[in-house]
C-alpha cells in the first residue's frame, strides 16, 4: 500500500529518511525513476543511506508500478518517489492510483524558473504539475511532515502572471 507519494529531485535523502519514514510509518521506499535506475552508484549510495530493516526499490517508472501493484508489495507501507512531476504522471498512466501527491524539494538548474526556495519549475513541470491536478490528485508543497503543506494551484497562480513558465 502506497502511504505517500513525493517528488523530490533528491530522491533518497535525509528529509525522506528522518522525517517522512517515520511520520507514515513506511517500511518500504520505491524510487521511479529511470535515470537513478540507470546509475548503478546512485542506487548504491541511496540503499546504504535507508535505515536497515527498510526495503528500497529502485527501478524504471513502469518496472516500479508493476512492483507496486504485485500483491507483495500489498504488505508493506510504501513511500513512492518522483524526481519530477512527468514522472507521476507516467505511474498515473501505468495504472498506480493515488490521490495526493507530495513536492518536497526540485531545485532550481537552468532552463528553471525559481518559484519557491524548494520549487523550481519549467513549462513542462507546470504542464505536468496541472495535468496532476486535472486528473483529481492534491499535489500540495511539503518539505517535512511539520510543515503546513500548500497547494501547488496557489503557487502556479501567484507566480504564473509574473514568471514565464
């Protein structure tokens, strides 16, 4: 059972691992992503920084979805992450069912427009972000689960007139 869904450019990182593990009780962290499943040294440093006892899968978007929707995964609580919004969107299509989705962190690189200290974004993340939001999931903004989160809609309004995204 999928217990949280997040996009964070980082993927397996401290924020994921202290805070959020905890918070929803997971016993499972599933990366969808098909770069970091590319990158053998990449999977390697984000399963030695999960807590032991924990399961991480790492593995292309689809291959991932398919493991989900496996009835083994069913025991656990899983935590599902993105390393952007098109990605969500691919596991929507893959069939994964989710209602809300959490952004913690995609950071500011070229071609980006900065948003928000933790929200970078170029006109395909806003398409993808509102193709979310058309489809019925909550994606609010959410670093640490003490955090109050905040709807992304009101961001890409506030910011949509005044960025060129």
């Amino acid at each position: 059972m999928i217990v949280l869904c997040r996009i964070d450019d980082r993927l397996i990182h401290g924020q994921v691992v202290e805070g959020w593990v905890n918070f929803v009780k997971a016993t499972g962290i599933f990366v969808a992503d098909d770069r970091a499943a590319a990158n053998a040294l990449q999977c390697t440093i984000m399963e030695m920084s999960a807590p032991s006892g924990l399961t991480v899968c790492i593995g292309r978007i689809e291959d991932i979805c398919e493991k989900v929707r496996s009835s083994s995964s069913e025991k656990e609580r899983i935590i599902l992450l993105f390393a952007n919004p098109a990605s969500a969107v691919r596991a929507l299509n893959a069939g994964i069912e989710f209602r809300e989705l959490n952004v913690g962190g995609m950071h500011y690189m070229a071609g980006k427009c900065k948003l928000l200290d933790v929200l970078a974004v170029d006109a395909a993340d806003v398409q993808a972000f509102r193709e979310l939001v058309n489809r019925g999931v909550k994606v609010v903004i959410q670093t640490v689960p003490t955090e109050r989160p905040l709807p992304i809609g009101k961001v890409l309004r506030e910011f949509a007139t005044d960025q060129a995204v």
